[in-house]
C-alpha cells in the first residue's frame, strides 16, 4: 500500500465532492466548499499523524451565471462586450 493519500475537492452539480486518490469513490458531498476543504484536511491531518504522506487538492468552483430573467442575458452581455 502506498504511504501517499490525496484528497480531492471539486465542485460537481452544484455540490462538492470530496475523493481520495483520484478515484471515482465518493468519501462525502457538501452544499459549500469550506465544508469539504475542511473534511479532505481533517482526512490528512489524520494519515500525517499516522505517519503517511497526504495532501488536499481543491479545484477552483464553477462559474456560475444566472440563467433567468433579462437581468442575467443583460450582465452576460455586458461581459462578453
């Protein structure tokens, strides 16, 4: 077994997703990302502690836009002139 744990917090649907190594397990899902920051930090503190190398890997959020109304074709417009 590796002595090397990544955790990984990415943003998926409008949630965040915490991972580990990169696989396609899900250890849990959070409405915010200081939520699940703090879960992939509190994972590695925990392997560090058991002598492990580990590290938290946060993706940037997704862009969001709003998608109703003319006020939010208006400031896509505006942003994209």
């Amino acid at each position: 077994m590796a002595d090397s744990n990544h955790y990984y917090v990415r943003p998926v649907a409008g949630v965040w997703h915490v991972t580990w190594n990169d696989s396609l397990e899900l250890i849990g899902s959070y409405p915010c990302q200081p939520e699940a920051v703090a879960l992939a930090q509190l994972l590695a503190r925990h392997m560090k502690s058991q002598g492990r190398h580990a590290e938290v890997h946060v993706a940037e959020p997704e862009v969001r836009r709003p998608t109703w109304g003319r006020k939010g074709l208006a400031a896509a417009a505006a942003v994209a002139a």
